[in-house]
C-alpha cells in the first residue's frame, strides 16, 4: 500500500486535496475595533479563547490547501504579508462562531449520510464503483489520521454546509432587480468612429538631446540594472540521507518476527440492508403497519435473495444506501446502532437476517462478503516493512548529517569543498540577479531567506560561505559568491536611441490627442464627416472597436444623443467615437437571463452569509486581540559573525 503512494504521487496530491479541503470558508474581512481580551489570546469567541498554536495551525492549513491546489506556482512568500495572517485568525473566528451555533441548534449528520458522502468520492472508488477502504486508510495515515477522526471533520463540515446552505438560499433577487442589470447588461449602442493614429503624427516630432536626457534623468529606474552574483552553492536535503541509508533483509525479517500482532488482520464483513423507516416515537398503530410492510419485504427478498440490492434500490427507506443497492460498505465494530451490529456479525456470508428493529425503525440484513481474521505474510508485510524502517533509519540520519553539513560550511567558510566531499554533495553554479525572489521559481536558490545570506556584506566582500539556510521542508542550502557586480545604471549613450523612440511616441500621441480633441469639439457642434460606418457595441457581443474604445462608448454619458467621447488607445494613438442610438435587442436571450439571475442572486446570498456570521460573531461576542501592524513576518536569521 505505502508502494502505491510513493508511486502514485500526483493521484495522492488530488486525494489529500479532497481530504484536507474543508468544505466550508468564510472569506471576508470583519472589522474588530476591540484590542482586549483573555490573557495570551488572540481572539476570543463565547468567552473561550482563540490560542496562538490554533491561529499558528490555520495558518499551516490555509498554506497547505494553496500547496496543493497551486502546484509549482506555490510562493510561500504570499502567506507572510499581516495582512494574509490576519485573515486566517478572521476566517478561524468565522468557523468558530459557525461551530458555536451548530451546536446551539444541535445540527448533526446521520451515520448513512456520511457513509454515502465519502462514498462517492470517485478517487477512493474502485474499478467496480464499490469503495475503496485500503487507500482510504492509507491517505489518512500519511495525514496523521484515523478514519473516526477524519469522519468526525467530514461530519462537522456538512453539518456547517447545510447551516451555510439554509442561509444564502434564503436570498433572493427581485425580479425587477435582476431585469434591471440583465437590461443593462444586453444594451446596445450604435457607434461611429474615427482613430488618429500616433504613426501618422510621429514625422511632425523633433526630439532633441536636451528631450532624450530629460527623460533618462526622469526615468532612471527604467535603465538601473541590479546587482548581480555569480555563485556556487550545495543543497542537503532528503535524496542524500536517502542515498546513505539502507535496510537489510535481516532487519526486515526480525521487526517482522517481534511485531506479528501488528500484522494481524481483524475479520472484515461487508453488508447491505434494506430499512423500512418508522420513528421510535410513532404510534403503535403506525409501528404495525410499517412492520407488515418490512415483513412483506422480507418474504419477496427470500424468494429471491439474488434480487436483494435490486428490492433495496427499489423498497429501502435510507435512500443513500438505497442509491447502492442497500450497501453499508465495510463495517467497523461501533459504526452502526447495536441491533445492527449485532446481527452483521452474527450472520453468515449470504445468509439473510429476519427482522432487526432499531430506533429507525426495521432492518433486513445480508452480510456480502466476508474476509476471516489472518495474518498478514512476511512477503506481504515486507515492503511495507522495509519503508517505514527506512524512515526510521533516515529521521536519525537526517538529524546527524544536518548538523555535519552545518557545522562544516560554517566552519571551513573559504569553500564549499569541504562540506561536498565530507556529503558526497555536488558543487552547483548559478548567477543571481538581484536580492528578490523571483515569483513562480522553485529552484533552491530562489529564497528569501538564502537571497539575503548570499547578498550579505560578509558574503560579498569576504567572499566567505553562507550559513546553512533551511529553504524547504527538509531541505537546507549553502552557497558563496565567486563574482559580483553591484548594480548599476545603464550609460545615456547606449539607451539613447531607445529613448528617443519612446519619446517620439509619446509626443506623437500627444499631437493624436490634441487633433481628437479638435474633432470632437467639432462633432459636438454637428460636424460628422469623417467618421466610419456605424457599429454596434454590447456587453455581451464580441466589441467591433478596441477593446478601450468599446468599453468607453459603453460607459459613456448618453443621456443626450449624440454623445461624443475621446479615449487614449495605448500604443496606438487616440480614438474618437460618436454614440448615436441606444436600444435593446429585439430577442432577449432567456437563457442568458435565467443564469444571470441565478448569479444575482447567488452574489446575495453570499452577501447574506457574511452578514449572518457578522450577527453570529457579535452574538457569540467574538474579539480579535491583534492588529495587522501587531504581526511579525518571518525574517532571516543574520548570518553568524566569524
């Protein structure tokens, strides 16, 4: 199983995707203007408080839900601002004035229902459909859960959907509201248009050198080239522990020998059933007839036990087992009410219970499969084996070889060879342009924390080899300089003639505008010679003009036709339109119009779960205790002096 993970990777990014994502956000920024609160609280919520270590964890978790949905395009950097920080404790005291009235309505999630949620995740299905509970069990493992604890989140989260769901589908859009923006939306207007292009006025520039110069001396930070480091550096992380580290057969054999009870697998029965559903409460009256009903049930799946998912489909009361021919999937011990229970494992494979009564009301009951308690073989147990001794091995590898990479690069700091033939490392080379991380990059030199140790002052004078900077999980980088330019600015005469055009360029539209602005005062006064065929402009309609002009002419006054109206077009000079006629399509689109109206009011709900959990937070009389200007960001620990 733990092989299929390690060779499965990007299947298990989607499936942890699906596991860690909580169902349910609130994304918003509230207004606390309290500064109080219980004593190292960083919020409090119905008087219990919010700790460092929870707002720490939402911190973790939000970085970690990015990870995984951003890939290579991750930039930890964006999660260090106080701002992004602030919004995780927001977000956390959101879920927790949610959690505050879900169990103040006593709001729960039947056993059935949660069942058939995880159910039909397709990624933990089988070929067949059925349910897939070895990979199930193997992704929460390698997240550090158990499948209770797992049911348990899943359990909170749709109980806070349906709470999420009841509130914005309250919202709705007035009719006349959404008519309104849809009317808006589809307005048509006809318009002409003439563009005075910049190229036809750029023979009528002179630029001079005093111009040139202006602008160089203007606009310095266009030619400033940054400094730069040609470098070596060593990277230490996992693949070298990796590469050092091996298990024996031998070793193998004797965990496997000390540890069989680990190996030893319960009895698994997989079953279905069949619930005719009467309230534990209801009458006598209504308990008989719903007992007649489950006991004709009963006889029909005797007749024909081969038929028993298809009655289940057709007859049982628990439609999301019903939706799977009456499948209840594997049973744990604790899963379902006793009676139940009970008669699961008291039945045989095929067999078909009688009636079982519970508190929801009559069960039939087949067990479908069932696989005897065994023990798991050494051949069966040993990759299983040999990976988490190599883990074992390479935690405490890690730890001494860290330390040796370290303590080497620090203390032989005139090169780096002494630490790349003492860790059997590779010398690496690149060249730096500047201190900033460059976004998007992954590559381990492209890091904050490392940017700021190799451009230190000891580093580029003494040329001597950074700390070990830790870059990643794991995962540490040392570096030094072997070249370094500082930066500079680009001399005049090697940027003038690139200068010239931009300013010939601006001067042009510049000459552009001033004759758009003569045509226009012109039209205004009823001269339309010289514009083009008139065309039509809509919201909803590939735009006949540049993109600029089409969305000028459409938000443009035309209380009074004709309406005329300039826009700079960049890069290509000023545009000049002339709006004659405004009017609606003469077929609306209603399918367009329902959708719309459905976003409309999709937008107010959402306004409205904002202003319920705003009422919420007040109730529950949540306070934050920090400002954004309190927060620290993470800073680089200075290299140490030597």
């Amino acid at each position: 199983m733990f092989d299929f993970i390690r060779t499965h990777q990007k299947l298990m990014q989607l499936l942890l995707l699906v596991l860690i994502l909580p169902s349910f956000v609130v994304v918003g920024v509230s207004s606390y203007k309290s500064f109080d609160g219980a004593a190292n609280a960083v919020a409090t919520v119905a008087d219990q408080p919010v700790t460092q270590a929870e707002w720490e964890n939402a911190q973790r978790t939000q970085m970690e839900r990015y990870r995984q949905a951003l890939g290579a395009q991750f930039d930890p950097k964006m999660f260090e601002t106080p701002d992004v920080k602030l919004r995780a404790l927001e977000d956390l005291v959101s879920q927790k004035v949610m959690n505050v009235e879900i169990g103040r309505a006593n709001m729960t999630v039947s056993e059935e229902v949660l069942r058939s949620d995880i159910g039909r995740i397709k990624e933990l299905q089988k070929p067949d459909g059925s349910f897939d509970v070895d990979i199930y069990k193997a992704l929460l493992a390698a997240r550090g859960m158990t499948p209770a604890m797992f049911e348990q989140s899943r359990r909170h989260d749709m109980a806070v959907n349906q709470l999420n769901a009841a509130i914005q589908e309250s919202a709705f859009a007035p009719r006349t509201v959404a008519k309104r923006l849809s009317d808006i939306n589809e307005q048509e207007r006809e318009a002409q248009e003439i563009i005075y292009k910049a190229d036809d006025f750029a023979k009528n520039v002179n630029v001079t050198e005093a111009m040139v110069k202006a602008y160089y001396d203007k606009n310095g930070a266009q030619f400033q080239l940054p400094e730069q480091a040609r470098i070596e550096y060593l990277v230490f992380d996992q693949s070298v522990v990796e590469s050092q580290v091996s298990v024996s057969d031998a070793e193998v054999k004797a965990y496997y020998e000390a540890n069989q009870k680990r190996f030893e697998s319960p009895e698994q029965r997989r079953a279905s059933h069949i619930l005719v559903a009467v309230k534990k409460d209801a009458p006598a009256a209504e308990k008989s007839a719903a007992k007649a009903k489950a006991e004709a049930i009963l006889a029909e799946v005797k007749k024909t036990p081969a038929d028993f998912a298809k009655i289940a489909k057709a007859k049982s009361d628990d439609k999301a087992s019903a939706e799977l021919g009456g499948d209840l999937d594997i049973v744990e011990k604790g899963a379902f009410v006793k009676p139940v229970e009970d008669a699961i494992f008291k039945l045989k494979q095929g067999e078909i219970s009688g009636l079982v009564e519970s508190e929801y009301g009559f069960h039939i009951i087949t067990v479908t499969a069932l696989k005897p308690s065994g023990l798991k073989s050494f051949d069966e147990a040993k990759a299983e084996i040999a990976a988490e001794l190599k883990k074992q091995k390479m935690g405490k590898k890690y730890s001494e070889l860290a330390e040796a990479f370290t303590n080497t690069v620090y203390e032989q700091s005139d090169s780096l060879k002494p630490a790349a033939d003492k860790l059997k490392l590779t010398i690496q080379t690149a060249t730096l342009n500047g201190r900033t991380a460059l976004p998007g990059s992954t590559a381990p030199t492209n890091n904050a924390k490392f940017l700021k140790a190799i451009f230190s002052d000891d580093a580029i004078k003494n040329k001597r080899n950074t700390e070990a900077v830790e870059v990643g999980s794991s995962t540490m980088i040392s570096g030094r300089i072997v070249e370094y330019k500082p930066a500079s600015k680009r001399p005049l005469a090697e940027v003038a003639e690139d200068i010239k055009k931009r300013v010939t360029m601006e001067e042009a539209v510049k000459l552009a505008k001033k004759a758009g602005d003569d045509k226009i005062a012109a039209a205004k006064g009823g001269d339309a010679a010289g514009f083009g065929e008139a065309k039509i402009v809509s919201r909803v309609k590939q735009p006949p003009f540049n993109q600029t002009g089409a969305l000028a002419v459409l938000k443009a006054d035309v209380s009074k036709l004709p309406a005329v109206i300039g826009v700079e077009l960049p890069g290509q000079g000023y545009a000049v339109y002339r709006i004659t006629k405004v009017s609606q399509p003469a077929e609306q689109d209603k399918a367009r119009r329902e959708a719309e109206a459905q976003q409309i009011a999709g937008a107010m709900g959402q306004a409205e779960l904002f202003g319920y959990v705003d009422a919420l937070k007040a109730k529950a009389k949540a306070k934050i205790n920090i400002k954004a200007s309190d927060i620290k960001t993470e800073q680089p620990a200075e290299a140490p002096a030597k």
